[in-house]
C-alpha cells in the first residue's frame, strides 16, 4: 500500500529529510492515518 505524504517509518510527514528526522524519534506521532484505514479494511475483509 503507497500512502501519499507518509515515509518508511509510517508517519505522515511532509518536507525533506531533515523535516521528517523528528518522526524517527517521536513515540508520540501517530501512525498515518490513511494506512491506519487501509491495514483496518484488509483486515475486515478477512472476515
């Protein structure tokens, strides 16, 4: 699944490289949510 905006370590994230090194490090930054709606749709569609 390509998450437009989210990096590898799957936070939304915008800018360069040097933007994003606080979401290697922040617990607290959520997971993208549009990953978090798709993993939940595949998981769904299990059933």
């Amino acid at each position: 699944m390509l998450v437009e905006g989210m990096n590898h370590v799957l936070k939304e994230v915008q800018g360069d490289r040097l933007a994003q090194l606080p979401s290697y490090f922040d617990r607290e930054l959520p997971l993208h949510e549009d990953l978090v709606a798709g993993m939940m749709e595949f998981i769904n569609a299990l059933d």
